[in-house]
C-alpha cells in the first residue's frame, strides 16, 4: 500500500460510498485531487457538497468517484487507522509519568505513552505541545479544531524543561499563544508535584493561564499520582491535609475573579484535594458542566447528584407504593445482600449512597469493601487502578461477602471485561464463588446495579 492510501475497514450500510460501490479493503488515494495526511484533511475535504475521491481497489486497480451531497453528510467510511496516520510517541521524560511508575510484565499497550495532538480533539487526550510542529498548528488552526486539550504543568520555561526533561519544553508554551490568538478554544491540565511547581510556582502559573480566559475553558490542577514502583526516579514527596487546602484556597480565590469576569470558574481543584483536605466538595454550578469530569473534577459530585435523582426515580417506579414485591422483606424474604467494591478515595461516598439506597429499599442488605491497592501501592486510591489480584485476595479476608459482589465500570478495559492485570470479571466470580457484576458509570448506573 502506498504511503497516501488508507485502508478501508468498513463502508457503512446504505451510505454514499456504499451506493457509489465502494468497499471494504479498498484504500482512499487522494480527495479533490490533494492527498490525505490524516483523519483531518479527510473530514475537512469530505465537507464539501462536491467531493473526488480516488479509489485503489484490492486488486490495484484506481476508480474514480464523484459525490453531490449535503455539507457536513458522511460518506459512510470507516478507516482500519482510526487516524489514518501512526500514533506520535511522547519524546519526554517527565519526572511525575505514571507509566515510568509501573511494574514489567503488564500487557504492551500499558507502555504507550502518546503525545499526539489530533488525539487531544478526537479522545481527549491531553498533550505537552512537545510533539507539534508548526505545522501542525497551522492545521489545527485552518480547520478550526478545539477545544485543544494541554498538559502545561507549569508556566515557568525553564522549570517546564525541568519537569518534562525536554529542553523545547519552555519554547511549547509559545504555541499556547498562537492558539489563543486564533481563537482555539483549550482546556488545562496540572499536574502538582510538592515541592516542584507548587507553591509560588503554581501562583505564577495560574496567573499567566488567565490572560489567555476565556479561550482557554478551564484547567484542572490534579496531585501526582505515586506508586511504589519509583526506584531510579525523580524523588517526590505525596501532599497532605495541609498542603491540600493550601491548594484550594489558592484555586477558590481566582475562580472568583475568572467568574466575575468571565462568567466561568477556569481554575479546577481534582476531588482529591477536597477529600485529602476534608473540606465539602464545591456544588454542581462550580464545574462548568463538568469540563474536567475525566481529570477527576467534579466525578463526586456528579455521582452524588445523579444517584439521587436515579433512587427518586427508581422509588417512582419500583417503591412499595409502585411494586407490592418491595415489601416482601417486611413479611420474612431474605434480603439480597449486595458488596460493592470500591476504591479507597471514594469509599465514604459509597457508603453514603449505599446507605441512602438501603433506607428507600430495605429489602437489599449493602455492604462497602474498600479495597487497598498493594499492587501499585497504598498512595495509590482511585478505583480505576484497582486489580484483579487485590480484589480477590481482600475479598476473601472480608469477614462476610454478600451474594452478589459489585464492581465499578472504571476497573474494566473499555468494552470488556479485563482489569488491568488481565484479570477478568469472570475470574474473580470464579475465585470467590459468587456472582460479580458490574456497575455502569455514575450515579443512575449504581442504582440500576443495585436494583
């Protein structure tokens, strides 16, 4: 295959490139005579109601094709590379990577430490601008793409090339500009190292981020995560109670002057700064609509109101005024009883909604087993880094295990049912005897579990 053609996994059912003939395994050659870079200049080109394509079919032979269509109307191919180009590896060495902080022997794709800017606007991914080139800026600007995900971990040049262990890291954060300038709406990420870029440093940097408010939509300022598997690394210490609602209070007091004058809180402290600090978790209309749910801001308190808004429902339409079975526990059923495994950071809300649940249907027994991360270590809290192996081993300590043991969507590979250590969901109901499902994401999917 040339290095121009891209490969044809999949022609949508009844689409335009279906009815035109075009079909799987075929490779796209040029669009409108230009060729195709990546999955950008492909969408970009595909937006005209008039579109070329040429077609190398497997046999090698070329065929042209013409499409009259509507702006904006796919014409229904889907591409073996998602992005129609190799995936650009990460050229730095930060001293906070968790990927550096993991054991040998996990699966490969585990390892893989992207950079890519055309994953930052088709995943989410966040990026240090290391990796783009200026032409990769001009792009992004000519075809409008945002908002542009940034990891600028400090706005200090020469602390930065420090951080990332790339000497062009400074020199990045000029790129920062020409994407304000042109109006590409961006969103950051901090990562705080104690000790590093915290502290006066994070002062400078939340106070150079606002000039560039309110392109830039909000950034999160989210603790380092540490495991134990830091031999040979940069020496980094874990922040505590202190250190926590120092960062708060720094954060709190420029979200007011963004919202002022802005209309939107910009700066975003992770919920584990509030729960490391013990200080209330900030209310819905503080998040922005959740900008930086996956930085884990906000994920609480969108779990929180979501699962009370599912149990009112879920009262509504299955509580003993709905459904005569709901008060087969008060004439002698047993109840189900339920264990919901969690992470050790969220473990109190949990239990907190578990309790609420049990109070509305008495008629399920709930218990919370937060579960210690040995494998990457205690530092580590979140319930998406939780194993197999943990989970199996603390399971059977646990005095009392429910017949039916709950799992959180988040310790599972997207579409399947393996954990990090490629343990399966299978496995673990195998080891305890018991069944074990899963809970699907946020508040509703909690309560859908349980009920």
């Amino acid at each position: 295959m040339k290095t121009n053609e891209h490969l044809i996994e999949k022609v949508v059912p009844h689409s335009l490139a279906d009815k035109a003939g075009i079909k799987e395994n075929d490779t796209v050659v040029s669009i409108n005579g230009n060729t195709i870079e990546d999955i950008f200049d492909y969408q970009y080109m595909c937006e005209d109601t008039c579109v070329d394509i040429q077609i190398c079919d497997a046999k090698g032979n070329i065929k042209d094709f013409h499409f009259d269509k509507e702006e904006d109307e796919d014409l229904g191919l889907v591409f073996a590379n998602g992005l129609m180009d190799e995936y650009r590896h990460c050229s730095n060495k930060c001293i906070f990577c968790f990927i550096d902080q993991m054991p040998k022997g996990m699966r490969e794709t585990l390892y893989f430490k992207d950079d890519d800017s055309r994953l930052s606007f088709l995943q989410g991914n966040y990026i240090t601008l290391t990796n783009m080139s200026e032409h990769d800026v001009d792009r992004i600007i000519k075809y409008r793409l945002g908002p542009i995900n940034i990891s600028f971990q400090t706005m200090n040049p020469t602390l930065r090339c420090k951080m990332l262990n790339n000497r062009f890291a400074g020199d990045a954060l000029l790129k920062v500009k020409r994407l304000h300038e042109a109006g590409i709406s961006m969103n950051g990420q901090i990562v705080l190292c104690k000790g590093v870029n915290d502290g006066d440093e994070l002062k400078y940097s939340l106070e150079q981020l606002y000039e560039y408010a309110p392109v830039l939509q909000s950034v999160s300022i989210v603790p380092v995560g540490l495991t134990r598997f830091r031999e040979g690394l940069y020496p980094l210490e874990p922040f505590n109670e202190d250190d926590a609602l120092k960062v708060i209070d720094l954060i709190e007091s420029w979200q007011k002057k963004a919202y002022k004058e802005h209309g939107i809180h910009l700066f975003h402290a992770s919920d584990e700064w509030y729960i490391m600090a013990g200080r209330e978790l900030p209310q819905e209309e503080r998040y922005d609509g959740y900008l930086q749910i996956e930085n884990g801001v906000g994920m609480v308190r969108s779990m929180l109101a979501e699962f009370d808004d599912a149990l009112n429902e879920a009262v509504e339409k299955y509580g003993p005024k709905k459904n005569p079975l709901a008060n087969l526990f008060a004439k002698g059923v047993k109840a189900e009883h339920i264990t919901i495994v969690t992470g050790m950071l969220i473990k109190d809300y949990i239990q907190k909604m578990a309790d609420c649940f049990m109070k509305k249907f008495p008629q399920k027994q709930i218990d919370v087993l937060p579960i210690r991360n040995d494998f990457f270590g205690e530092r580590i809290t979140v319930s998406g880094l939780l194993t197999g192996k943990d989970i199996i081993a603390q399971c059977k300590q646990c005095g009392e295990l429910g017949d039916r043991i709950l799992l959180p969507q988040c310790v599972v590979r997207s579409d399947s049912e393996i954990l990090l250590d490629d343990i399966t969901v299978s496995d673990i109901s195998k080891a305890l005897g018991r069944s074990v499902t899963l809970s699907g994401v946020g508040g509703y999917g909690l309560v859908d579990a349980l009920l």
